[in-house]
C-alpha cells in the first residue's frame, strides 16, 4: 500500500514538474504542445504539429494517434512503451482494397461516423429531421490540459460535434475515452448508435479474445477463443449490466503468451445500462473494439443545443501476459474508479444471515447472530432482506421502506444500538429500482413502472421495475434512502437488483422521447448514489444484482464492493472467484462462508476449506451461528483473526495465479504479494487426489530475489522438507510443497520478508 501512495504522490509532483518543463521544451521545440514528464509512472501528451500526431505515454504503455490527410483521427500505435527518441510520420489513410471496400472501412479509424460508404462497425449513426443520414467527421482542434486530450471533430456541413477525450493514467497506463456529441443545429436530431470510441489492435492474425460470461449463481465463466474474421458481440438488452456477459475484453497473442508473458491488450466499459462491445476482425484483417451502450431498441433524441457523453471505455496494454492485465486493472480499480480512491477502505469482516434466516429477520433473532458474530471477530452487521414492509417472502413489500413493526416493533434502533456494542457497526439491505404489485406503492403508483400502456407488465421474482428516469421516481427513490440513512446510524447497504427489463416504456413523456429511458436511467441511478455519497460520506455500499449481475466500472465509482455471486460453494466460488479477477480486483470481491453440504450443490466441505476459499476475496460470514458447535467457533476465531493478517495483501497486493481451475483442474493455487513484496500469501486447493500423484509444486512469483522470506503455515500441511526460511530466489525457483491429499482439501501458507 505505501509504495502505491508513493508512486501517486510522484505522479501528483510529475505535473507540478511539469508546467515549468513544459514551458523550457515548448521554446525549445515548437512541435510539442504540452508535456507532462515523462518516465514510468508519469503521464505526458506531445502534439508534434508538422506530422499532426499526438503521442500518450503513460507507465509502460505508448498510444499514438494521428490527423490523415482527409482530417480522420486514425490510430497509429498502441503498445508497449516506446523511446521518447522515436517519431512517426505523418499518417495517411489506408488505400481501399478495391471499389468494393472504400477506404473509410480500411483505415484504422479512432472514431467512425456511418456516412460515406461506411460498413465496418460505427461509433456514431444519427438522423437528421430532414432524412439525412450522412455523418463525415473531420478534425478540427485540440486541446491538452494536463493528462486530458481533448480532439474536436465536426461534421463536413452540419454544425454537428463530437469530442473526443482521452485520459492517460500515469501509474497503469490505463486510458480512459469517452466521446461527446453536441448538437448545434436549430433543430434535434435522432442518434441511432453511439459508441465511445474504437480501439485498434496491431495488424495481425494471431489474435486470442478472452471474456466473460455466465447466468445466476454461475457467473464469472472465463471463455477464450482464438480471433477469426467477422465479429463477436458481447452484449448486455437487459437494461443493466446483466451478467450474461460482462462489458469486459482481453486481446493476446495466441501461442506466444502465457499467464505472466507476452502482450495483452484489455478493456472495460463503465456502464450499468444495456450495453454492447463488438470485436471485429475485418477484410483486412484488422482487429477493432468498439463499445458503448447496446444500440438495440435505442434512439436518443438529442435536441438543438444539447449534449449527450458516453460512457467511459477504459483499455491498457500489458507486457506481463493476462496475469500483468490483471494486476493492472486491478491497480487502477484501486487507485482511480473505487469511491476514496486512491486510497480506498479496506473491507470489513461482515456477517449476514441470508442463507440461514432468508426473509424471517427479526429482532430478537438478528440480535442472537450479532452476539455469536461478534465473538468470532465480525466487524459489521448486515441484515438482509424481510425487514420492511409486509416483507414475509418475495412477493409482496418491495417498495414500502418502512420497517416492520412486527418483526422490529421498536424499529431499527434497538438491534443497532445492540450492534454497536458489541463493537460492530451495522449494514442494512435495500432494493430501491423495484415494487412488488402487493405493495402501496405500486398501489398508489401504478404509472411508475416500466410499461407499455394497455399491455402486459412481466413479473421477475414477483416484481416490477421502477421506472428510475422518471423525475417523480427519482426524487421518492432518493428520499427514501436519505431518510433512512438520516434516521438511523447505518454505516452500509447493500443495494440489490434482482431482475432485468421487460417492456421498457416510459409512456408519461412523448413517443420520441421514449427510448432515452435507457440512458437516462443510469444517469440517474448515477445520481442517487452520488448524491447519497456526498450527503453520507461515512456509508459504504455494495452492489448485488442476484448475484453478480451489475458488476462494471461504472457502479464501482459508487459503490466500495460488489457481491460476484449467489453461488457459495466454495468449490464452485475458485472458479467464480478466479473469473471474476479477471477483470476486478479482489479488493471488492465479497466471500461469504456458508453452510455446509452448500444449498446449492448438496457438497460437504471443511469450515477450514470455506474459510480458505473466501480469504481470497473480501471475508463475510452467511453461515448459521445458531448450528455451531464450540469448536466451529474457535475454528473461526483463528481464522478470522489470520484473515486481518493477510487483508491488506489479499485486498490491495498483486494477484498471481500460479495453478488456475479452469478446465476442469484437480488443482488451484492463487498467490497475492503486497505492494511493498515484504508479504505473500498462497492459497492451494485440491479437488481429488487421483493414482497416488502428488500435489504439484507451488512457484511463487514477484518476491525479490535476494530478500529472506520466513515460511508460515496458515492451516492445512507444508511439506516437512520445507526450510524455514530461504531467499524470494528459493521461493520462486525450488518452490514448495504442500501436502494435500484427499478429497476437497485446502491449504494456505505465508512468506514474510525477514531481512531488507
Ligand atoms: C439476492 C442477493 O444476491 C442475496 O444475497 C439476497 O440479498 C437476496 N437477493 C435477498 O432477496
């Protein structure tokens, strides 16, 4: 943690650097605009005005762009860092390959307007009143302020602009883009497609797509799949982010990568509405990513003078295989998407009694599990759902927050007050965007839900969805949640989603209007939370979707964790958990340790297996208290207190995946480092032992070589072979073994940094 501190502290001096070597380079040499120093972990933008190309060079990464001939912004390298010494020249356009495939579809555009004879897939498609449909973007200025580019674009004829912007970060390299159209026509025109911008990959053939998809309670499934000419759609029509697929990518080179080697270029869209990322590999084979939300039964109107921002669409560049991608993506959740980034709060230990109570919560009840809870070292408390309203199972109450007076007659107070003094604080579980038809508010406000007017309303889970881009829906969802929050001294919620869209009218504005409700849905549920954040900077808040269905870049500005899955078999969770690492950081990723034989696959595991299985992510408890034996209790303790050991290096470290689940593996073994590589620990998982074999030899990565790490057993069994204390060297060349044999069987180990 203090070296990433420091590395930002650096970044923050690197621009105050950088006005005064700005100003001596700018006389120096007229063809550089602005420069922001430029070295690992630095940021700079150089415009060289003769070529007309802008160079970003951030940590390791070097994206370059240029002005062609025919003023397109056309992609000229992204990639691994290059000399500061090495120029290009100015860009042209590509040559079309015949009539047939013009040039607009062959160049390697960072931004296509569809007008032209354009095919390839577009980031912007608009109709004007008058039937025109013809978009010609040309460049027409820049700005550079700091580490934000800023190009103007505008149409050939109609005062029709589009900027777009590109934000580097100086400690990944990760950029962000977004685009923003602005409609300076008298008139309003109708966007049919909009993307936040194109990312062109090196010209090559050998090309690997990684992503994710998956379905309740069986998220986070890794797929790969080697790059062939046409398109991949992942894609979310559901109105959120669904977790079909996630709006997350990862390109590398078939055959010469591996975990820890070779170029991988990745990317995720911040945006919890519908949502679509296209990979497309053209007639020339060329590969381009394009994103933004899903153009499926979209139209946004978009009136004379105003304007309309995309999401944003954040890519990097690794040079250190998927694993270095991860570990990148990862650093910048931490340090620049995470609400109180780049110092976001460590996750507390919670308990929830989800699984064992379901909707019967109550006081006496909920007060029984916070005393057991807190024995075993629980810092937070959160009640789940069944304590508002006629709240008895899932089909009636949603809607009406108003606490339960039979199952809490005194309100909240009481059971948080008792929270409190058994030194927890509390967390309360809510589901603002939905109403039960039994309910009063639907009731009262029937008008309030998606809808088509005289047709069918879909239930999911016996509710509706509020129509949050209504104002009136706006202001009772935002009201409720401050009061509660204003009322009682609440430190957490946990704010679920439970289904997707169906008929996704917004009857009560005009027929052209209608369709806007998908984006200014999320605009508003954006709002709220912001808005709720401001005025309660003390609360945290999880994001739950059922599960892990609203997990992506842009919730998590909001929201400090996220829930990856109803799944909690804490086999099945190696492979949710290793998926979901992919693209986000452990830092968010709740764990809970439930029951065993698991609701969901009737399978029996250890406590200490549960236990080592959710140490990798963010520890909860969801088990029944009530059931434990002593010994479960003591079991729990110990492992509690070792988790506060280890948070800050799970949470924050660099994850390794030294043995991955994936493919049916009888093995698993993940490894987290802290940033200042004093700490690691390792998490080793045996599925069966088969024929007698072994478990296989655990290589440690990214220790110093020349620094002695002591070896510590957290539970299960190091080989008695094992020395107590050897070099990073030994660690990460001879490695270790541990003695796993049996059926489910779990071991953790830590290496601390006894010397330098
Ligand atoms: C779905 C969530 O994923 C569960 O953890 C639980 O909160 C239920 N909803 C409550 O209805």
């Amino acid at each position: 943690m203090s070296d990433l501190l420091f590395l930002r502290a650096e970044a923050i001096r690197g621009l105050g650097i950088c006005h005064v070597s700005f100003l001596m380079f700018f006389f120096l040499n007229p063809f550089v605009s602005q420069m922001v120093r430029a070295q690992s972990n630095d940021a700079s933008i150089r415009f060289d005005k003769e070529t007309k190309v802008f160079r970003i060079d951030a940590a390791d990464t070097s994206y370059v762009l240029g002005i062609n001939e025919v003023k397109q912004v056309q992609t000229l390298y992204w990639g691994k860092r290059l000399s500061m010494d090495d120029t290009f020249a100015a860009p042209h356009s590509a040559s079309g390959n015949s009539s047939f495939d013009l040039s607009t579809n062959t160049t390697p555009q960072e931004f296509v307007a569809w007008g032209g004879g354009v095919y390839i897939e577009p980031d912007l498609k608009v109709t004007f009143p008058d039937g025109n449909r013809d978009l010609v973007l040309q460049y027409q200025s820049h700005t550079i302020d700091g580490r934000l580019l800023t190009l103007r674009l505008k149409d050939i004829s109609r005062e029709v602009y589009v900027d777009l912007q590109y934000e580097a970060d100086p400690i990944t390299g990760v950029l962000r883009r977004s685009a923003q159209v602005e409609n300076k026509t008298a008139s309003p025109l109708n966007i049919g497609q909009i993307a936040s911008g194109t990312w062109n990959l090196p010209r090559g053939t050998d090309y690997r797509l990684r992503y994710l998809t998956g379905r309740w309670a069986g998220e986070w499934r890794l797929q790969e799949q080697r790059i062939q000419p046409g398109k991949t759609v992942l894609e979310s029509r559901r109105g959120s982010t669904g977790d079909q697929n996630n709006p997350w990518f990862a390109i590398d080179r078939d055959g010469s990568n591996d975990q820890d080697h070779g170029d991988v270029w990745f990317g995720a869209l911040g945006w919890s509405g519908s949502w679509r990322i296209s990979i497309e590999q053209d007639q020339v084979q060329q590969v381009r990513v394009t994103g933004g939300p899903n153009d499926f039964d979209f139209n946004y109107r978009l009136a004379a003078g105003e304007r309309l921002q995309t999401p944003n669409f954040y890519a990097g560049y690794s040079h250190d295989g998927i694993g270095g991608a991860s570990r990148l993506l990862h650093r910048f959740e931490l340090g620049s998407i995470l609400p109180n980034a780049p110092h976001p709060k460590l996750r507390p230990v919670l308990y929830n009694s989800w699984e064992p109570t379901g909707f019967n919560v109550d006081e006496a009840g909920q007060e029984s599990l916070a005393e057991k809870a807190a024995t075993i070292g629980v810092e937070r408390f959160v009640v789940d759902d069944g304590w508002f309203g006629q709240r008895s199972g899932d089909k009636a109450g949603l809607g009406d927050w108003n606490v339960n007076p039979v199952k809490f007659p005194h309100g909240l107070r009481p059971l948080i007050d008792k929270v409190h003094s058994l030194g927890m604080d509390f967390g309360l579980w809510v589901e603002p965007e939905m109403v039960n038809p039994n309910s009063d508010l639907y009731r009262k406000h029937p008008d309030w839900v998606l809808n088509f007017p005289g047709r069918p309303r879909t239930e999911g889970r016996n509710q509706l969805m509020l129509n949050l881009a209504r104002p009136d829906v706006r202001a009772y969802v935002f009201q409720f949640l401050d009061s509660l929050l204003n009322e009682n001294d609440i430190a957490f919620l946990k704010w679920d989603y439970n289904r997707n869209w169906s008929e996704p009218g917004w009857p009560a504005v005009a027929p052209e209007e209608q369709k806007k409700v998908y984006i200014t849905y999320v605009q508003n549920l954006y709002s709220i939370l912001e808005e709720l954040r401001r005025r309660h900077p003390h609360v945290e808040i999880e994001s739950c979707s059922g599960g892990g269905g609203r997990v992506d870049l842009g919730i998590m500005q909001y929201t400090d964790e996220v829930w990856p899955s109803d799944n909690t078999d804490a086999f099945d969770r190696l492979l949710i958990q290793d998926g979901f690492t992919y693209a986000y950081t452990p830092g968010v990723m709740m764990a809970w340790v439930t029951d065993s034989p698991t609701w969901v696959n009737q399978r029996t595991l250890s406590l200490e297996y549960r236990f080592l299985s959710s140490m990798q992510g963010s520890l909860g408890i969801g088990a029944d208290l009530n059931h434990w034996k002593p010994q479960d209790f003591e079991t729990a303790k110990k492992m509690v207190a070792q988790y506060k050991q280890i948070r800050e290096t799970v949470q924050r470290g660099s994850l390794y995946r030294l043995i991955s689940p994936q493919n049916g593996s009888e093995y698993s073994v993940t490894e987290s480092i802290a940033e200042d590589q004093k700490l690691a620990v390792a998490f080793a998982f045996l599925h069966s032992s088969q024929m007698l074999y072994p478990f296989p030899r655990i290589y440690l990565r990214g220790l110093k070589a020349d620094v002695t790490y002591r070896i510590k057993a957290l539970d299960g069994k190091l080989s008695t072979g094992s020395p107590a204390v050897a070099s990073g060297a030994f660690w990460m060349q001879h490695g270790v073994d541990v003695d796993l044999r049996g059926d489910f069987q779990a071991a953790a180990f830590t290496l601390e940094a006894v010397s330098k």
